[in-house]
C-alpha cells in the first residue's frame, strides 16, 4: 500500500518538481501574478454589500464589460508575436494600469470623501473594475508566450533536444502555469484568513481598515509581474554568456535568445479587425445605447470566429477538426451560466457566512484546486477534453443541490438531526471540499495542446486565440448571469450611507428558482455541445 502512495506520489508531484526548470520561473512569476490578484476578491463582494447600491443585474453586466479586454487577448497574443524581443514593455503598460487600479480602491476606502468630490464613488468603482482586466490580459499574453520560450531548443552543448523531450517540457510548464495561478490564490487565501481572523466582532471601522490594508498589501502583484521579465531578462544574458563560450557568434546568439523559431508576419485581418472591434466597442460603451452588451457580444463572436477561420488555415486537416471541436466544447462548458451576485449576499446576510468563514473556505477551495491538478494530472493528459467535460459536468451538477437543498432549510433538518455538527458552515465545506479538485483540470490539455501542436511562429497567436475565444465564453455567462437577475430578482439590503435607513429591502425568494435553473443549465448544455460535435465529425484535444 505504501509502495503503491509512493509510487503515485512519485509519478504525479515529485517528478514535476524534478522536471522545473529555472527558465521556467520567469513566466510562473507573471501568473502567479495572477492567482495573487484574488486577493481582493472578498474585500470587494463585502465593499459592494454594504457600500454600494449597486443591482445584482447590474454587477453581471458589469462583469461582461470587464471580460471584454480577455476578448481582445488574441490580437495581442499577435502583437506579442510581432514585438518578440520587446514584448516585456506590455507586462510594465500592465503592471501600471493594475496599480492604478488598486490605487482606486485604496482611495474609495481610506479617503472616500475626497473620491467623491471628483464623481461619484459608483463610478470609480466602475472605472477601477474596468482597468484592471485590461493589465492582466497583457501581461497573461506575455506569459503564455514566455511559456514557449522557456522550454529549451538546445541542451547543455549546445545541440537541438529531441522532440519528444520539448513535447515533455512544454506539457510540464503548462502544468506548472497552472500550479502558479492556484498556487497565488493559496497565498491570498492565507492572508484572507490572517488577515479577517476574528472580523465578526470587530466594529465598522476596524473591518474598513482591514479592508484598506488588503488593497495596500495588493500591490505586490504589479510588482511581482514585473520582477518575473526583469527575471527573464537576467536568465537571457547568462545563456547568451553560455553559448558565446560555447563558440557561438553574436548573431546566432541574438537569434537563439530574442527571435521566434520563425518570423511572423502581420495579419492584417486580426490588426484590422481588432481595431474595428475596439472602435465599435467605444462607440457602443460609451453611447449607452439599448442592449449595447447584446452588440458587442455579437461582435465579438463574428470578429473572433473569422479571425479563427483565417489561423486554422495554417493547420493540417486533422489539426484543423480537432482545434474546432475543442473550441466549442470549452466555449459551451464556461459560457454557463451562475446564480450572480444575490447568492453571496444570501450566504452573508441568511446563513451567516462572514468575511473570517469565507476567507477559510477560499482557502480550501484554492488549497484542493492546486492538489486537484496532480490528483488529476494523468486523467487530464489520458482523456480528451470532450470526456473530461463530460464527468465535470455530471459532477457539478451533483455539487449544485446542497446549496438547492440550503435555500429549502437542509442545513436545519442536518443540523436538527447530528446535534448541531452538520450545520450550513458544515455543508459549505464539504461542498466546496468535492467541488474544489475540478476547478483547473479542462484548461491544461487544451494549454498544452496549443503549445506542443500550433505552428512555431504562430504560438502567442494561437494560445491567445483560445484564450480570446473562452473569454469571450465568460462574456455569455455574464450577460446569461445578467438575463437570469432579470428574470428571478434577488436584492440585498440597501441603507442610505447618511441614515443608515433602509432604501431597498432585503428579497431572496426568487433564489431557489435561480439556483434550480441555473443547474438545469449546467447538466443540460455541456452534454448537447458534445453531440453536436460528434454530429458535425469533429473531435476534441
């Protein structure tokens, strides 16, 4: 039995550990970047609860409109392509836009007044929502393409590594992307749970300035993007001192380190259509016209689905299908869907969870994700996406009917039942324990997949291709977020900040319906994805 834990202990963490490469570090500095940026996250449900009366219809459609920057992710993945040897200056343009983000928040919270005599506090809210997912598509684009050139052409003297070896490497730091990102979200969790131990008894004004210091604290992530190409660029000139005593020439050198393996050419149909996209989604944002999230999706969907029929071009026959499968399986799986807004303030304000309970239970969720992906790792590298997708889906649907259950009393008839053990905070948990695993493991055979088969001088492109069109995904769930608010109408509690008088009162009885339709949607639109696509004789990564 202990042979058998070794073994898979072994063949599943401990020998990604002996596969890490210090090239590698440089592009798990950017994601874990990344992960680190959650660490907000709890800071800003409690500050838009109690601060901000915004609607939980209009935080979906705020959400879409912060998910349209990941939509732009494939023109620049292309630009990354073209600026190769200067594509750093995209992580420092979003490092600054993330800190001035930040800068935002810290000044809502610590100097609000001040704020508020520039415009009001909604609309830095919204500002600051919005600038930031602009600095981290950037600087995720730069990562994926700092993923690629990670992986080593040449060994120790200098002579081209077997493909086998590079297929390896790339599938590995792929993996080690993701265990950077859940690895970040881990960190915050930890300081979440720090940082909000005992918050339930503290007064108004200690939890604000717990939630200030958060949001100071939440610097660190430009500053660790930025450490990451700084990184880079030392790892660059040691290996360019390397092959120089290795008897290679300059201009070899400069072409090994700072080129792609081939030189990539504009396209001018992604550049064009890119910029008309940006042009419309101004015109339209800024017009406030009627169902402008409705045109902009549409948009989006008709710019992105032609530049992929324009890339698939550049793929052989099978490569082609596959490539188009996949991408309507993972389109459909993350395009779901949620409850919104209305069902965290329902868990806060009807079962009691505090900031203190849900910082424990966004670090088990991070904790079990990051344990997920080497429980999962040979699954994930053994089956197609078509059949994972297939047992997440069964899965979830199953995790979704303790909360159903929750909002009809469950907690009440366990807790009645094993003497108070078994209570919503109990449930809580080990729902979010089962669920938890899951989280990651669609997006590594599809992320590995791209970097071992897209063309050599098309990488950044192509990752950022996927990334753009699965963002695009989360841009329907928002607006399918938004559409869902609107028809069941779940509201919090509102007070006037003056008098403290309640200005909307408090209404969840439409959230079973919601949780119910929601689910029904989960099980039912993932599986029809599948068959159409076996229809349609495509097949899946």
């Amino acid at each position: 039995m202990l042979t058998t834990l070794y073994r898979w202990i072994d063949r599943n963490i401990l020998e990604l550990g002996r596969e890490l490469r210090l090239s590698y570090l440089p592009p798990l500095m950017v994601y874990c970047a990344a992960g680190v940026s959650g660490l907000t996250g709890i800071v800003g449900t409690f500050f838009v609860k109690d601060y901000l009366g915004l609607s939980a219809a209009f935080l979906a459609a705020l959400g879409f409109w912060a998910g349209i920057p990941w939509a732009l992710k494939m023109p620049i993945g292309h630009l990354v392509d073209l600026m190769w040897r200067h594509k750093a200056g995209l992580v420092y343009l979003g490092a600054a836009l993330i800190a001035t983000s930040l800068a935002i928040m810290i000044g809502l919270i610590g100097q609000p007044e001040v704020m508020r005599a520039v415009m009001p506090v909604e609309a830095w809210f919204v500002l600051s929502t919005l600038l930031s997912p602009v600095g981290y598509v950037m600087q995720d684009a730069v990562a994926d393409a700092m993923t690629v050139e990670a992986v080593p052409r040449l060994d120790e003297h200098g002579r081209p590594l077997p493909d086998d070896a590079v297929r390896l490497m790339h599938t590995t730091m792929q993996m080690l992307g993701r265990v950077a990102i859940i690895g970040g979200t881990v960190l915050v969790s930890i300081a979440n749970v720090v940082m909000f131990a005992g918050a339930a008894s503290l007064a108004e004004a200690q939890k604000v300035a717990i939630y200030l210091r958060i949001y100071e604290y939440a610097m660190i992530i430009p500053l660790l993007s930025v450490s990451g190409v700084m990184l880079a660029g030392m790892l660059k000139r040691r290996e360019a001192r390397r092959l120089a005593a290795l008897g290679r020439d300059r201009a070899e050198i400069d072409r090994l380190l700072h080129e792609p393996q081939e030189k990539t050419a504009p396209n001018w149909w992604i550049l064009g259509g890119s910029a008309a996209f940006i042009a419309i989604t101004l015109a339209v944002g800024l017009s406030g016209i009627d169902y402008g999230e409705e045109l902009i999706f549409t948009a989006s969907f008709a710019v992105i689905g032609f530049m992929i029929v324009r890339l698939v071009r550049e793929l052989a026959p099978d490569a082609r299908r596959m490539l188009l499968g996949t991408i309507i399986v993972i389109f459909v799986f993350r395009a779901l869907p949620g409850p919104g807004a209305g069902a965290s303030w329902w868990m806060i304000d009807e079962l009691g969870f505090d900031q203190s309970f849900l910082s424990r239970l966004d670090l088990i969720t991070s904790g079990l994700t990051l344990a997920g992906l080497f429980l999962f790792r040979r699954f994930m590298a053994e089956k197609s996406i078509a059949q994972i997708v297939v047992f997440l889906t069964v899965t979830t649907t199953l995790l979704s009917l303790p909360i159903i259950g929750m909002f009809h009393g469950l907690h009440h008839w366990t807790a009645n039942l094993t003497g108070g053990m078994v209570d919503a905070r109990f449930i809580a948990i080990a729902n979010t324990a089962l669920e938890s695993p899951l989280g990651q493991v669609s997006m590594v055979p599809m992320l590995a997949w791209i970097a071992n088969s897209a063309p050599p001088h098309l990488k950044a492109t192509y990752f950022a291709v996927m990334a753009s069109f699965t963002n695009l995904a989360l841009s329907a769930a928002q607006l399918g977020t938004k559409y869902l608010n609107e028809i069941y109408v779940v509201s919090r509690a509102v007070k006037d900040a003056a008098t403290g008088a309640i200005t909307t009162p408090a209404n969840y009885g439409e959230l079973g319906a919601l949780l119910v339709t929601v689910t029904v949607l989960g099980l039912v639109l993932p599986l029809a994805a599948i068959a159409l696509t076996r229809l349609l004789g495509l097949r899946s990564a």
